[in-house]
C-alpha cells in the first residue's frame, strides 16, 4: 500500500501538497493545511474529525454509519480552520476515529478483538483498552461494538503502518520545523466533546458543568501556564464557559508531545458539541458560524501573543 513516504516535509522544511493516498481507501488519508506565511509558533492537529468511512469497514459492521459517526469530533477542522489565516498550519485526518486512533499509543490493543499475536510491547491494559477506546475502538458510542467478529491482526498492524505511524512522522516533522524557526512551538490538539458530558457516570457535575470548552494541559506539565492562562482568558472574553483538566486533561498526543523544559508545548482543546451541531443527525446548525468565526478571532490573538513570546519561553531550548 501507498503511504505519505513521498509527501512529507521536505528537507528545507517545506510542506509538499498533500497526494492522493491509497491506504485503505482514504483519498487522502491525511493533509496539511499551510498557511500562506507561517507567522507564528503555533501547529494544529484535528485527529478525530476524519469522516471518511470505506464500504468495506461498515460492512464490517453490524452498525449503520451514523451510529458510527458518534465518536467523532465532527466539523472540528473546519472549527479551526481560523488557524491557517492566523498564520499556523493545521494537520487534519481523513479517516474516522472508530476505524484508527492516533490520540493513543501505537499498540494499545485489546487481544479480545484480535486473530494472531499482538506485536510484541502491546499495552493491553490501558483504561483507554479496558473501556473499548484503544488505537482500534472496539466500542462508540454508549459501548456498542463495533465490529461483528474478531479481526486479523495483520489488519491492524496495516493500520497502523500506512495511517498511524505517517500521521505521527508528519505531526513531528511539523512540530520540529516551528521549533527550529521560532525556537518554541505551540501544539494545539482540537477536539469536541458531547454536550451531556455531565451525565456520564465518570464526571461529577462540578467537573464541566455547562462546559463550553475544556482546555487540557496534564495539569500543567505539557504547557507553559502563560499560554494556557492566555487562552482560557480569551475564550471567557468571547462569554464561553471554560474548565481546566476535568474531565479531559489531554490525551496521547498532549501527553507525548508535550515537553515544555525543550520548547515544546502542547494544549488540547474541547469543545462542546452543542454549540455548533445537532448530535442527533450530526449536522451544524445555526451556531456554527458564529462559534467559527469567535474561534477564529481567538486563535488570531493566540497566534500574537505566541509570536511575542517565543524568546522568553523559548531562548533556554533554541541555545
């Protein structure tokens, strides 16, 4: 199978239009967005809002494809698509979070779903496995399975390859380029999150009750506090509702990523599904527009405020 070998970053740092990839049946599987000038320390990833889904993985399923749409940050690229104007590239996926999740390590599998041995260092026990959520969901939704018999291993493993490990290299190499010319870099990871949060069993009201954005930094560890304090005020400006941490602290790629000692800072963004889309059929309504284009005003600020900062924060990692 094809793989982004060929379309990555090139050796000057430049990003290389995006080929079409036949991975899967993903055309493409993945891309980056580049702004006309890159002006700011500041990198996007959209990895769940891929909507993308082969024939032959729903007929895999005993699930119909809306149902299948339930764990996926919908419309989210499109969200912050503001980003590019402000100067920041944006990597997004095309495929969806149920058939690959790149917001996790590379084998947290679950052996239950799987025909053949798991490759050897698979984290088989995560919580994120134990509740259907590893790097292939056995679940979505309110824990309906997606799959209707075991799958080959060998299947995995080749999602993994040709989609994982690509989207990874590329979200490295993007993040290695911002640092190597501002001395600092900035991931934002963007998510969306369902609008009865509150109702489930794992999160106490007082948690992200009426949560209009949840801004996860590990409590602090993958981000300086500055650019977390910056981007909560600014969002509570706009008269959003804004939480820290609870419940979503950040996932794989805020975690991994994130190393701010070395001038790599790392913020994941929820936002509430709500605001913008109607769950049910998931489609916008109304709200998308104006909740797009405060996004916007936001990351324009955000992208500012990072350009002015970068030698303060990022002088002890460019010496």
């Amino acid at each position: 199978m094809n793989n982004w070998q060929d379309d990555r970053i090139d050796a000057a740092g430049n990003s290389r239009p995006p080929a079409h990839v036949n991975a899967h049946g993903f055309f493409p599987a993945m891309e980056v967005l580049e702004p006309a000038a890159t002006l700011t320390p500041l990198l996007f990833s959209s990895p769940h809002s891929g909507a993308n889904y082969p024939a032959a993985f729903i007929a895999a399923s005993p699930l119909d494809s809306l149902t299948l749409r339930r764990s996926e940050d919908a419309f989210v690229d499109e969200l912050f698509a503001g980003a590019i104007d402000a100067g920041a590239p944006m990597l997004r996926a095309h495929f969806p979070r149920a058939f690959l999740d790149v917001n996790r390590e590379p084998y947290e599998l679950d052996p239950r779903m799987f025909d053949g041995r798991l490759p050897l260092g698979a984290n088989t026990r995560s919580i994120r496995v134990a509740g259907g959520l590893g790097t292939i969901a056995r679940v979505v939704g309110d824990a309906q399975e997606i799959y209707r018999s075991r799958m080959p291993i060998s299947e995995a493993i080749s999602r993994i390859d040709n989609l994982y490990r690509p989207y990874h290299d590329i979200l490295r190499q993007l993040v290695d380029r911002s640092w190597r010319q501002f001395g600092i870099s900035i991931l934002v990871d963007c998510h969306s999150m369902p609008s009865n949060i509150v109702s489930l069993p794992s999160v106490r009201n007082d948690e992200a009750s009426k949560a209009d954005f949840i801004i996860g930094d590990r409590y602090g560890t993958s981000c300086n506090p500055v650019f977390t304090a910056w981007l909560d005020e600014a969002l509570h400006r706009k008269g959003f509702t804004v939480r820290r941490n609870k419940p979503y602290a950040g996932g794989y790629i805020t975690e991994s990523y994130g190393s701010p000692a070395m001038g790599v800072h790392a913020i994941q963004i929820e936002v509430n599904r709500g605001l913008y889309m109607n769950e049910a059929n998931v489609e916008p309504h109304e709200g998308f527009g104006p909740l797009k284009a405060a996004i916007k005003d936001v990351l324009c600020g955000f992208a500012v405020f990072a350009a002015s900062h970068n030698d303060l924060l990022g002088s002890a990692a460019a010496e």
